[in-house]
C-alpha cells in the first residue's frame, strides 16, 4: 500500500523528502551502511515502544539466502550487524532503510532482533520505483 496525500506536506525540521533510488542505480553491496529508525521496541521481547524517535546504522548483509535460506526473494534485502546488537525490532515495521541517502529499504521482518544470525528483512523499494513513480503521476481526483 502507498499512500498518497491530496496535498503536499508542510515540511519542516520533523518532516523532510527522502530521495527515491532508481532502478538502474549500482546494486547493493555487502557492508553498504545504511541507516534505520522507528518507533519500535528497544529492547528483545519488550512490550513498551520508543516514546522518541530512533536510528541506528546497520549494514547491507549480502547472501542473505544463507541465513532463511528459501524466504528470501529479490524484493527483499538484509540489513543488521554481522556481530548482532543493531537491527530494527517490533514497532518498526513500515520505517525507511536509508543508505547513501536513498530510500532504499522499507522494514519488514526478521527472526528476533539484533540477532548475528538473523538480519533484520526489508522490502527493496527501488523494485517498485516504476509502481511508486505511476502513484505519484496518477491524478486520483
């Protein structure tokens, strides 16, 4: 689901544009750090979600087929810690992956969080550019 506003938004120091990537940018590489935040828990198995907004950078984990093996698809990719401790976690579904700049990744799933093993799991936005982009072209009136 995108969701379109009927009018622009009033940016300001706590609403601001990100930059869509495009779909013939350089692929992703391992190791690419990239940034996450939400509203999610902060700590494993908490039920209390962050009153603030936080961040924390992560890098791209490359062969992630390694880790869930057959659940990972094209439209999907890994972003954690190799060592563990830095991941997005419950509450932060739906919150941008952003890497050089660019709204790369939307949070999506993972096995716990902050796990070496399990990366955090993120829709690859620029897979649906041409989609997000006749969205955005398309007058709804």
């Amino acid at each position: 689901m995108l969701l379109k506003l009927e009018q622009p938004a009033d940016l300001n120091a706590n609403v601001e544009p990100v930059q869509l990537p495009s779909e013939n940018m350089p692929p992703f590489y391992g190791g690419m750090m990239c940034a996450v935040s939400g509203w999610g828990v902060t700590q494993v198995y908490s039920y209390y979600l962050s009153s603030v907004l936080r961040a924390v950078d992560v890098q791209i984990i490359p062969n992630c087929q390694y880790y869930y093996y057959s659940r990972i698809t094209d439209n999907m990719v890994c972003a954690g810690s190799p060592l563990g401790g830095k991941d997005s976690c419950q509450g932060d579904s739906g919150g941008p992956l952003v890497c050089n700049g660019y709204f790369e990744g939307i949070v999506s799933w993972g096995i716990g969080c902050a796990n070496p093993y399990f990366p955090g799991v993120y829709t690859k936005v620029r897979n649906y550019i041409r989609w997000i982009n006749w969205i955005i072209d398309t007058n709804s009136d």
